[in-house]
C-alpha cells in the first residue's frame, strides 16, 4: 500500500530512524538509509539547537497567526482613512484566513515532487516568510483599501505555506518518546497567536499611526527570516539522504545508491487533482471526518468573530479605550495556556487506557484513535459553558473579570477540543492522514474568513446577550459528538473505505 506522497509504507527513513538500520545503501539499486550513529542524522544533533530551531518555527508560527488578528486593531482609522465601511475593513481579516486555509490544499503536493526530497524543507521555511515579508510592504503602504485586501491574501496564502510544513520539523529533530514538549510548544503558536494580536495591536493604534501595525510585523518577519538562517538547518530525512546519495555517486562514479523516493515523481498536475479532491471526498463521505471538522470549524469562526464582537461588547457595555479592549484578550489567552499545561494529563490517560486494553487482552497490540478524544469530551462542555457565562454577564452592573472568566472557559474548552479532533484524524485515517488535515484546515479557515463578516450585524440586530446566546447553542448542538465517536468509533470505522 502507498502513503499519499506516493511511497510504499515503511521505506522512508523516517519510520526506521529509531530502528538503528545500518544500511548504507552502497548495493546496487538500493536506497539509502541511515547509518548507525550518523552525525547527519537530526536526532543527533545537541539538545539546546534542537530546542532553539523550535523556538524559532514556533515564533514564526505565532507571527503568522498574530497577523491575522492584528489587523482588526486597525479598523477605526482605516475606515477614517479610507472611507469605507466596516464590512469592506473586515475583508481584510477574512481574506488572510482564507489564504491561510487555502495554501495547504494548493501548495501541499509541492512537498511531495521529487524536487523537495532535494531540497528539504528549509527552502520552503526561507522562501515563503521571504514571500510573506514582500507582502507586509504593501499593506504597510496601501494608499487604497483595494491594496490592502489584495496584500492581506497574498500574506495570509505565503503564511500557510510555513505553517504546513513547520510541524513536521518538530518530528524530525525528537524521537517518539521526546516529542510531547517540543510538539506542545509548537502546536501552542497558531492558537496563542491570535490572542497576541488585539493585544498588542491595541496598544500601537491607541498611541501611533494603524500603519505601525505593519511596521512592527515587518521588523519582527524580518528578524525571523535572519533566525531561519542561523538556526533552522535541514531537518527533513529524505532530503538529507538523498544529499547524502548524490555525493557517494559523485565520488564513486556508480549510479547508487538512490535517495527516497529519488526515482519516484508522480506528476504535480495529478498531485493538485489528488489534494484538492481527497480532502472533499473525506468531508463527503466520511461522516465523522465531516462532523468533527464542522465542529472545530465553527470554533475557529466563533474565535475570529470575537475579535469584532469583543470590540463592539467592551465598548458600549464598559466604555473601555482600544488598548483595554486589546487586553480583555488575556482571558482567552490564559484559558489556552490552562488547557496547553493540562497535556501531561491527557497523556498518562492515554497510557491508561492502553494499559487496560492490553491488561483486558494480553495478545492485543496496537491502538484505538477512540483514545485521543477524551480532551475533546472535556472540553466540549467548557466551550458551551464559557459562552453562556460571556452571554449573560455583559451587564455594565457586572464586574469586567466575569465575561472574561466565561471566555477563558472558552479558550481552554478550544484549545481541548482541537488537540483531540486533531490526533484523533491523524490516527482514524492513517493513509490519509495529510488529507484528513487539509480538510480539517480548509474548513475551519472556511469558517474564520466567512464568520466574522457577519459578526457585526448579528450582534447589532440581535443585542450582545442574545448574539452570543446563539453562538453557545450552537456549540451545545455539537457537544455528542467527541463523545459519541468515542464510544461507537470502531464500529464506525469498520464500515469506513478510507481507515483501513
């Protein structure tokens, strides 16, 4: 059976790195693998510059993410300066975040043509936060909200092509059995991000001109990039072994050995076809792949529909100036952070669980991906409940701190039900696993761009309470679900022609 970059199963050299193959390749028409102890290897590389090429991938991921919500700082003098309305501002947000969900679907098969087996992944790091600092300079410079819409998506779509291959980085550089606290670190970024922004952002336009805003991102993109350099080396295993190939067969002279997947190159025309269909396959036939990517979906919108809920609700109910509005973004924020800590728990239950399994059947091996969704079961009703409480305590006669309290359940609910739905995915749909994900991504961006261009309306026509009511009914609706995969998934999946 082949993977989806069109491999058979097993022989990359990443599924054999921990097994201490010694195979040099050096037979004729063999492909290379790692020698014992090789110093190329990523896992050998020290501690402290494994850690520091995290950081630096999850700084770029945060700058990413803090870009898109950033902007909605920028709303009351951009309207003043470009006599436009708020709808027309807000295409600025929703525009990034579609670029943003739809640059894994059109870029992803880049990573699987030979050539990137060549060239590994640090080209795409440097190439496309290269590209995404060329298209700050015309926001930062937009005489016309025209230029700045154009500029947002082209941001947005260069941003994605970083965060759909970052991830994988973190897995090359740590065995297994070490890769739950860099992996935390790192999938953290992109949720603490758009927190980061209002809050940052409110404080710039309150005291500076809103193109400051992008100065300040083209100074921090800029600094990233010059990170990358020094500190981002290759990390991706076929493309270090296909390197390491061609200068055996430089120096010997024989046409081996071969790199992975070296000899393979599946057409890019049918690569786009693949990713662009599979995903909607998934969504269409797979009744939990469909559900329980609607539900993280309608999270994602409901998250960027707060950054112009949040404005309109702190600002006719408690009078506060832009940069206190930006603050009342730590609630979600600390709510995340709550639910990122509580990880080594949700990991010795998975370790418990497996431990009964096999305690239930002492020749059972393997796993079920059922066990990823109890943080999802968690945190479904923490969503539900952290609305309602935001619902009915926007009263200028109750304290600030109680809706902020209801929005940091609802951050911490969030961030729970994503780790879950996500491994969950990934585990359901081993084969498919990069397409269960560019679904997943390309709906919830589908939802983030869409929901937040009728926020306003919605809570202009229904009122703050009953508004963001709605929004914790409709979550209430949707809270079975993890639970319910939970318990009838194996049953579900044996019916399932994308599991197996």
């Amino acid at each position: 059976m082949e993977k989806e970059d069109g491999s058979p199963r097993g022989s990359s050299p990443e599924n054999d790195s921990e097994s201490g193959s010694t195979t040099d390749g050096r037979a004729p028409g063999e492909i290379i693998q790692w020698d014992e102890d090789d110093p190329d290897h990523p896992f050998k590389r020290s501690l402290p510059a494994r850690w520091l090429t995290v950081i630096t991938v999850s700084l770029c991921s945060l700058c990413v993410a803090c870009t898109s919500s950033i902007y909605t700082t920028t709303y009351g003098q951009i309207l003043k300066e470009f006599h436009c309305s708020q709808e027309i501002a807000t295409l600025g947000l929703s525009l990034f975040v579609f670029g943003m969900g739809l640059g894994p679907l059109v870029l992803g098969p880049l990573s699987e043509v030979r050539s990137f087996f060549l060239y590994g992944r640090r080209v795409i790091f440097l190439s496309s936060f290269v590209f995404f600092l060329i298209w700050l300079i015309p926001c930062a410079v937009a005489r016309n909200i025209q230029t700045l819409l154009i500029a947002r998506f082209f941001n947005g779509f260069s941003g994605s092509a970083f965060l759909s291959v970052a991830g994988g980085t973190v897995g090359d550089m740590f065995p297994r059995h070490q890769l739950a606290a860099p992996m935390m670190i790192y999938t953290a970024s992109p949720f603490v991000g758009p927190e980061l922004g209002p809050l940052v952002g409110g404080f710039i336009n309150q005291y500076t001109n809103w193109r400051w805003t992008f100065y300040v991102l083209l100074i921090w993109t800029a600094t990233l990039i010059v990170s990358i350099y020094f500190f981002v080396p290759e990390t991706h295993h076929p493309a270090i072994l296909t390197r390491k190939a061609r200068v055996i067969r430089k120096k010997t002279g024989n046409t081996w050995p071969r790199g992975p997947n070296e000899n393979s190159d599946v057409p890019l025309r049918e690569l786009v076809l693949r990713s662009v269909t599979r995903p909607i396959m998934l969504l269409v036939l797979e009744p939990m792949c469909m559900s329980l990517c609607v539900y993280s979906a309608l999270l994602l919108g409901i998250l960027y529909l707060f950054f112009g809920a949040f404005q309109t609700v702190f600002l006719s109910v408690y009078g506060f100036e832009l940069w206190q509005r930006g603050l009342t973004f730590l609630g979600l924020l600390v709510g995340m952070v709550f639910a990122i800590l509580s990880d080594p728990l949700w990991r010795r239950n998975y370790e418990r669980l497996e431990k009964e399994h096999q305690a239930r059947d002492v020749e059972a091996s393997g796993f079920f991906p059922e066990w990823r969704l109890p943080p999802a079961i968690a945190g479904a009703p923490l969503v539900t409940i952290g609305l309602f409480i935001f619902s009915w305590t926007t009263y200028s006669s109750v304290h600030w701190i109680v809706p902020l309290i209801g929005s940091a359940f609802f951050g911490a609910g969030t961030i729970l039900v994503y780790s879950g739905i996500f491994t969950f995915l990934v585990e359901a749909y081993p084969s498919y696993a990069a397409s269960a994900l560019a679904a997943n991504s390309f709906t919830r961006s589908t939802f983030a761009a869409a929901f937040p261009l009728f926020g306003a309306q919605m809570y202009n026509r229904l009122g703050i309470h009953w508004a963001s009511c709605l929004l914790a009914f409709l979550t209430l609706a949707m809270v079975p679900f993890p639970y319910i995969f939970y318990k009838y998934g194996p049953r579900i999946r044996k019916k399932s022609r994308f599991t197996s």
